[in-house]
C-alpha cells in the first residue's frame, strides 16, 4: 500500500545543544512507555519537552529539497515493515556522556533503514557510528551522567509498563531554532499483507 504523509507540530528541549536548520529521521515511542520516559527525561533534563523518540537518521547540516527527501522517505516506507524495538538497560555513551537506554531488539531493522535512506541527498557522515538508542539527556559532563544514569535505572527498574513499541511511521524533522525541532512530515511504514486480506 502507499505510505501515508501527514505533516507534523513542534517539539523542544531547553538547553539541549542542536544547530540550526538541521534534518533528522525518527519514530515516536507511543503510549504509556512515551508517558513514562517524557517524565524520565524531564526529570532528568527540567524544561525538556523534547518527544520520546529512536532515531533513525541522526541530525545532518545539509542542504536538500524537502519535497525529494520526504518522496525519498516514502520510497524507503512502502518497502519497509512495521517492526518491534524493546528497550535495555540505561546505560551512558563514554565520548558524549549521553545517558541513553540500550535496545534488546530492533537494532537490525533500524540499522537496515538507516542504510538504506542516508543515501543521495539526505547522505552523511555523522562525527560518531549510527548506534541505535534512546536519549534520556545530554550535554552533561561525566559526573552528571554518572548521577543521572543511576536516578534513570531507578526509575526504569520500578516501572512496570510495556518495555516495547512498533516502530511503524517515521517523522522527518527539521531544528528551526536550538533546541526546537518541527515535524515536516510523517511516513508510515508499509503494512504486512496478511492471509486472505
């Protein structure tokens, strides 16, 4: 079936370092695990209003025609199925001291859709590895994210929701201002084609 387009609102973080005019690729954790983990991060991160999200494509400073990009991502939906990611342990990047939650499941797929889309316009070669997660906060200095990871791991081990999602849309989105980024459109990923359907 055809990827269904919609366009998107804004989403912030105060004091999270993000450039200007960037473009990245995410999916949006849904439900009572977005619930939880919006209130993890702000409590980690006061002011951060930032959407619960897994990237897909990590934020690039690149020139490029929207209209393409979005068809370009569209393409890459009608071939790809929806998909589980399950969360891990909260663990801490050693270079960024980003406080991050590991995934138990999912990593092949996401990394397969970021293969297959950071090419032609929407190509880069970012200053780290693509390495699947889920931010929880950042610019943080080493013993912030000391601190901070052991309030995560806390909270993480008292709750007692789903520890899962569907990755099955994709929003596109673009930082007009540091710590803002906008939604410019939403792609949902090609249904399976079920028995008799």
């Amino acid at each position: 079936r055809a990827s269904k387009i919609t366009i998107g609102s804004e989403m912030g973080c105060e004091g999270e370092t993000s450039a200007v005019r960037h473009f990245a690729l995410v999916s949006y954790i849904p439900g009572r695990l977005a619930e939880f983990m919006d209130r993890l991060r702000f409590e980690l991160k006061p002011g951060c209003v930032l959407r619960s999200h897994v990237t897909v494509l990590p934020p690039r400073p690149i020139d490029l025609n929207i209209d393409e990009s979005v068809r370009q991502i569209a393409a890459e939906g009608r071939e790809s199925a929806p998909f589980w990611v399950e969360l891990g342990p909260v663990a801490i990047f050693e270079k960024s001291n980003v406080v991050y939650f590991t995934l138990r499941r999912g990593e092949r797929e996401l990394h397969a859709l970021h293969e297959n889309l950071n090419s032609g316009q929407l190509e880069y070669d970012g200053p780290f590895p693509y390495h699947p997660h889920i931010t929880l906060a950042q610019d943080l200095t080493r013993e912030q994210a000391i601190a901070l990871a052991e309030v995560a791991r806390e909270r993480w081990a008292s709750y007692d929701g789903p520890r899962e999602f569907c990755v099955d849309a994709l929003s596109f989105v673009r930082s007009d201002a540091p710590g803002i980024w906008r939604d410019l459109a939403h792609v949902d990923l090609s249904q399976p084609v079920t028995a008799g359907g």
